[in-house]
C-alpha cells in the first residue's frame, strides 16, 4: 500500500460560450482534492468530462460525434484492466438528461451547469455503479457557496461568472431552459474570488454572465457599482464584462465606461436584427432604435469604444427586406468584430414551431454576405489602429520564437517582438500591421 493515493487523471473539455470555460475550471477546481490532475490528452484518462454546450443544433451534434471517439478509448483502456468514466456536464446534460445515457450507454454520469459541484458524489457513485448519477438541479446559489475559494493555476487573464441565467426568453434561444433563471452572486462573494485571481497574477478579469448587466447587486448600484468596486483591486489592471442585453445597459453602467480606467473600451452588446418586426418575433425587447441610441449614449461616454454583437440570419419569416435591414444596421454602427449565426431550430423553443422557416440555402447566402462585410469592418477597425501606440497586455509565449502575444484595449491580439518576462506585464506598443483577426506591433518605450 502506498502512503498517496495514485495521481488521477481528468481531461475536461469545454465547448460554447465563456461561462463553460469558467465551468470547467471550476470543475478542476472541485475534482483536485480528490486527486485529479488536468490533462490535455483523453487517451488512457481516468475521467472524461465534456462540457457541453446546446446552443445550435450542430453544437449538441459534436458531442455525441465525440462521445463516439471517447468511448472507443474507455474500451482500450478497460482492455488493459483499468476504468474510464466518462462525465457528460454544460447545457447539452440540463437539456437532455437520461436521454443521454440512453443514447450514448458508455457515459456515467450526467451533471447540469448548476450541479457540477456534486461530481465528487456522482464520481463516487458512478464507481460502485449503482445511485443516481444524473444531477440536474436549478440551484445556483448552492452550487457557488459549495466551490472552494481557491482557484487553479491562473495565466494573466481570467474569467470570472457573476451572474447565471436568463429571464429573457427570446424564442430562438434555449439558454433560459439550460441555465435557469437569472441569478446574481453576492458581490463580496464575487470580490473574494477577484482579489485570489489578483493575489495569483490575474491583471484582467472578464466579469460573465449570460446576461451579465442584469446583475442584480446585492449591495445597489448594479454592474457598475461591482465594477468599481473591483477597480481598486491591488493589481487588477483591467475589467471587462460580457454578455450584455442591450435593455439593461443602464446610464451608470455607460458613465462608468468614460470615469473607470480599468474598465476597457470594448462592448459585446448583441443586437441580433436590424429589422423590428424580426426584433419584435424574437421577442428580444429593444428595437433598432433602442439600440442605435443605447450605442450613440455609449460612444458619447467613451469614443473610442469597440463595438461588438451577435446577429442571427434566416429568423423564421426573415425577408429580404429584413435582411437588408440588418446588412444596412450593420454599415451604420460599425463593428471592430462580430459574431454571425445561422438560425438553429432548436427543439422546444417557440420559434422553432414558427411558420416562414427559412430555406438552409437562403440562410447560407445571406450569412456569407454577413460575415463579407462584419470581416471587413474588422479589417477596418484593426487598420485604424496602425500608428497608433496602445496599451498591450501580454499573456503568453507567440508562435514564433522571441516573440510575445497581448491585447490592446480593444480586445485584438497583438504579436510583438519580446521576451518571456513580459508576461503578465502592461507596455506601450505601436501597431505596425493589421490583418483580420490581430495586429503587429514594436514596443515603443519601458514597461507600465
Ligand atoms: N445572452 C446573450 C446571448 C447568449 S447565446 C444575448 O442575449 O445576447 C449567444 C448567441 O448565440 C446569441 O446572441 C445568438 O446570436 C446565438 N443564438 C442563440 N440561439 C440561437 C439559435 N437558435 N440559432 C442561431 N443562433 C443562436
Ligand atoms: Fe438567450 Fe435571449 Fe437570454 Fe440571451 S437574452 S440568453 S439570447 S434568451
Ligand atoms: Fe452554449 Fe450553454 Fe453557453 S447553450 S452558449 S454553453 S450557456
């Protein structure tokens, strides 16, 4: 008998949104002190957890795909005597449940977004192969107070989920349904966690939440209060926040923008549409105008601000005209990037029972038209940024041997010549090229 118990191996692996990736550390959060470690590699691992996501169609496909893949390695290893769990967690498990099981008879356990701090049970469970080992509760708020304090190893940037959950109920959208209904964690709850990022050598922090500027504050004063708080963070040089809904962007959160210099001049704020009438079937509660004015009240509180959003092509009944009306609110804001989806229909959700479904042909034609003229808005944006010198804050090793990766305020990369000790560092760089996706720039002068 050995004094240690054996080191165990977990592969975690994580599709859809931010608010999974902060999942899945916090799953290997909960799972090191039963003797997990992270691996990179699933082969011969003693547990597999995917962490899924059931936002599209496609998305829920690639999961039973890799379930396939996964299962064939649990057969290897028990070949050579040893085990395999296999953990299907994230929003595909909220949404599917046993279904799961049923479909794919290699997976072990099931467990929601909301009950991932149980896996400790449900391993245990799973291992004497008899108990429930489907967790699916609502419960947000037991889930935060059960994850221990401390975080995992941390890089320069980290994410950080405030808020869970949705009460929007846009018709295309299963988020409501996988998540629960919206919840807003205590903020000194949410200042202990920044201040351990901090203390570990977090410089940014991005706060999350699925509609993260309805946080509800406990103490007032909403996002904004939060983030100034977090401002004065020893270390914490920069706060970002994402996903926003543009009915909450509220005034104290748009003066914040032009008073916190942590808060960066970037705003992912998904307006779906540019027409109102598509707007109004998806019940997202704003129209055009809401919107345009909501980013002109921004954009008076932070000129600078890089704009982002999310948009959605052959909406059931989406016309021509509505498409063009969102190619046309496109060329009016501006965007320094987007993403761009193709309707799903997704089971269950009100629009998916909808009349006008639009033809897999129309869809195609028109996101690629989307996508044409959100890239070269990127182009654009990212080329105005050439002669510029920006704050760059560099997370790690580039491609290429003496060279650093960081990003500018705006959120784009930024490969610069450097070495390794600039990691984790703040420095003024001046942009020298741009392509797409990132920028090239020179230190200009000595290190913030
Ligand atoms: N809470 C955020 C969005 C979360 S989902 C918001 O309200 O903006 C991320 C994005 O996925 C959405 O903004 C939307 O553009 C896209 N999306 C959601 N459901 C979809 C569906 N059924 N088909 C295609 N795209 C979808
Ligand atoms: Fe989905 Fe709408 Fe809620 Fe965003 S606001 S998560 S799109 S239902
Ligand atoms: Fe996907 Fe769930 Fe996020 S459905 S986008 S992982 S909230």
């Amino acid at each position: 008998m050995t004094a240690r118990s054996p080191a165990k191996r977990v592969h975690i692996k994580s599709y859809g949104c931010q608010m999974n990736v902060y999942d899945s550390e916090r799953m290997a959060d909960v799972l090191r002190p039963l003797g997990y470690g992270l691996t990179d590699d699933p082969e011969g691992a003693d547990l597999v957890v995917l962490n899924t996501c059931h936002i599209r169609e496609k998305a829920t496909e690639k999961v039973y795909s890799e379930l396939g893949r996964i299962k064939a390695m649990k057969l290897r290893k028990a070949e050579s005597g040893g085990e395999m769990l296999i953990a299907v967690a994230g929003c595909v498990a909220q949404a599917e449940g046993a279904e799961i099981i049923r479909r794919q008879s290699a997976v072990d356990l099931v467990v929601g977004p909301q009950s991932y701090h149980r896996l400790p049970e449900l391993i245990a469970r799973a291992h004497r192969a008899n108990g429930e080992t489907l967790a699916a509760d609502f419960e947000a708020q037991a889930k935060f107070d059960a994850l221990p304090v401390d975080r995992g190893d941390t890089g320069v940037t980290a994410f950080l989920t405030i808020q869970e959950g949705c009460d929007k109920f846009c018709t295309f959208c299963v988020v409501p349904y996988t998540r629960g209904a919206e919840y807003s964690r205590p903020s000194g709850d949410i200042e202990r966690e920044a201040r351990v990022l901090a203390e570990r050598g977090v410089r940014e922090i991005t706060l999350l939440g699925q509609n993260v500027n309805a946080f509800a504050n406990d103490e007032g004063g909403g996002l904004a209060a939060l983030i100034r708080r977090l401002a004065r963070i020893p270390g914490l040089a920069r706060i970002r926040y994402t996903t926003s809904h543009p009915r909450d962007m509220d005034d104290d959160l748009i003066a914040a923008h032009g008073e916190v210099e942590a808060l960066m001049p970037y705003l992912h704020l998904p307006v779906q549409s540019g027409s109102d009438r598509v707007l109004k079937a998806m019940n997202r509660s704003h129209t055009t105008d809401d919107y345009l004015k909501t980013i002109e009240r921004v954009r008076a509180a932070r000129p600078d601000i890089a704009l982002s959003g999310d948009f959605i092509v052959g909406f059931p009944g989406e016309t021509d005209a509505d498409f063009e009306a969102t190619m046309s609110l496109v060329r009016d804001v501006g965007h320094a990037s987007a993403f761009s989806f193709k309707y799903s229909r997704r089971p269950g959700t009100p629009a998916s029972a909808m009349a006008g479904q639009v033809a897999e042909e129309v869809k195609i034609e028109r996101l690629a038209r989307l996508q044409a003229l959100l890239e070269a808005q990127q182009r654009a944006f990212n080329a105005d940024t050439v002669g510029r010198t920006v704050p760059v804050l560099f997370e790690k090793p580039g491609r290429h041997a003496g060279q650093v990766v960081g990003r500018s305020p705006y959120l784009q990369a930024v490969h610069c010549p450097g070495g390794l000790d600039l990691i984790g560092k703040i420095a003024p760089v001046t942009i020298k090229s741009s392509a797409h996706m990132s920028l090239g720039g020179e230190r200009a002068m000595e290190i913030a």
